[in-house]
C-alpha cells in the first residue's frame, strides 16, 4: 500500500443542513454543507407529497384494488 496519498481524517466533522440543524460525523473534510438531512427529509419526516400527473396514482389504486378483489 502506498503512503501519504490518503486524505487527512476528521473524526468530528460538522455536518450543517440548509434546515439549520448541525451535527458532526467523521469525514475527509472539516465542514460539510447539505441541503437536506434526516430530520427534514420527506420520507423520514412522514410529510411526503405524491406528485401525482393525470391521476397515475389512483389508477394504480383502483387496478390494485380490482385485482385484490379479484383474487378473492
């Protein structure tokens, strides 16, 4: 393995999302700026919107429930 050509490890970087919030985790860099982290992304927040274009999404609702009711 070859010597010296690995960055520098941080073990307390500080992580700061475009929300506000700030945490620290280990990286190669001292500070990192994100957009979107864990408490204000929609999955894991539970405020998750469906786009939904010409009603794509209710369509598949009412084939699933067709086929659900079929198999029945």
């Amino acid at each position: 393995m070859k010597t010296d050509i690995h960055p520098a490890y941080v073990s307390d970087a500080k992580v700061v999302c475009a929300c506000g919030r700030t945490f620290t985790v280990g990286s190669t860099k001292a500070k990192l700026e994100v957009e979107i982290c864990s408490v204000c992304h929609p999955f894991y927040s539970g405020n998750d919107k469906i786009l939904d274009a010409a009603g794509r999404v209710e369509k598949f609702k009412a084939r699933r429930a067709a086929a659900t009711k079929k198999s029945k």
